[in-house]
C-alpha cells in the first residue's frame, strides 16, 4: 500500500453537500421544529465544516447582546411576567428531547451503529433493530417519533442499492441527510453527511449508488407530489401515511 493509499484509508470523506446559513442561523436561535432540528443536529455530528459556521454564528450573536444597551426593568416586573404565565408543569418527554436536539452536538463516536448520537435517542438501538416498513420494491421506511409539521413527516429511509425511488415533486420543503451509502439525482451525489434540500421547484428521482444500501433521514413539511404510472397510487399512499 502506497503513502497516498494509507492515507486515503484513514482519512474520512467529509461531507460536500452543507446546511444553508439561514438554516444554522435558525437553528443556534431555537426557532427550528423538532424534526428539522434533528437533521441539522445530525449533520452537525458528520460535518466540520457545518460545525465551524454555527460556532461563528453563536459567536456572532452572543457579542451582538453584548453591545446591546441594557434596559431597566419596570418595578415588580418578575412578579409581573410569573403572574401572567402562571403555574408552570414540568416539560413532556418529547420537549425534552427537541431541547436535547438544539444543544451543540459533539463529533459523532465511533459506537451506536454509525448513527448519529442525536438520532440514536429517538431509536431503541442500532439500525438493524430499526422496525422497517415495505414501502415498495428495493424501498423500505420507519416512521420516526416526532412532531410533524404542516402535514409532513420525519422518516428513515432505507434504498437497496441500484434501486431508486420514484419519481416525485415537492408541494413544500424536504431536507435529506445521508447516513450510509448515497445516492444520485440530477443535483449531483450525495453521500454520507452530505445534505440536499428539495422545494416546489424540484422534481427528481434519487437513484441508491452500488455496493450497499442507501440510508438515510429524510424530513418534510408536506406530503410529496409522485408522477409516473402508479403515481396516483403512491399519492394516496403518502396521504394516508402523514
């Protein structure tokens, strides 16, 4: 084995496909879903780079409060605000789990099956415990736990390879993060990290790469739009599934 060829081997392949700015900045602010917290959290654990913008966008933001004047605060004005919120009841689990979502997630460990650490707090284990679903030839799902939004849905997708999904539009957003294997379109490759987001003005049909299947997470705000031959089927499927 050459220089080049050890050094290949060690090296990870770092995602190319990243968060938009607007998204991270929506992100360090709290003012994501659940859901799409947890792709960007999970993207965060695989991506350097992704990881370096959020710290400088915290960064950013904790010395614009800095520089912001103090205001005084009226008399009583604790008293004031605990009055008007009232008794407060200790948070559900599931807002627990979408505040553990927006902490700053640490590079991914090498255990957990190669699952993020923030998704693997939804899973009762690795993926080989995950309850797949048959969603179609070569196309399995599983239905994760969290609160949709709009009529959308969060879900582990798994893609034999060679096989590809069928062909669909978007009636809002969808955001795909790879966590094994990849896949194709016509935006280019995706592999593990790497994230593609998809709006009214996309239509395509993702296509697993060869040599093992494609996982991945993928989450939306509306139901897809399927074209093809059993498009309406499909369609009424996804409806009855969201």
């Amino acid at each position: 084995m050459t220089v080049t060829e050890m050094h290949s081997a060690a090296a990870p392949i770092l995602p190319e496909h990243h968060i938009p700015a607007e998204l991270l900045l929506d992100y360090a602010s709290g003012s994501l879903g659940e859901a799409w917290s947890l792709v960007v959290a999970c993207h965060l654990t695989l991506c350097p780079h992704c990881r370096a913008e959020l710290a400088a966008i915290e960064a950013l933001g904790g010395r614009l409060l800095e520089e912001m004047p103090p205001q005084p605060m009226q008399p009583a004005g604790f008293a004031a605000i605990a009055a008007r919120l009232g008794p407060q009841e200790p948070a559900p689990d599931m807002q627990e789990k979408t505040r553990q979502q927006k902490v700053r997630p640490q590079p991914e460990p090498a255990a957990g099956g190669g699952l993020p650490a923030p998704l693997r707090a939804y899973l009762s284990g690795g993926v080989d415990r995950i309850p797949w679903r048959w969603s179609g030839a070569g196309l399995h799902a599983f239905a994760l736990p969290v609160q949709k939004a709009r009529g959308g849905m969060a879900s582990l997708l798994r893609i034999a390879p060679g096989t590809g999904m069928p062909r669909h539009s978007h009636a809002g957003e969808e955001m795909t993060l790879v966590l094994s294997g990849g896949f194709t379109d016509d935006a280019g490759a995706f592999r593990r990290g790497d994230v593609e987001i998809a709006d009214g003005s996309t239509e395509h049909r993702p296509v697993a790469m060869a040599g093992e299947p494609c996982i991945c997470l993928a989450v939306t705000d509306a139901p897809l739009r399927f074209s093809g031959s059993f498009g309406w089927i499909l369609n009424q499927w996804s409806k009855l599934s969201s």
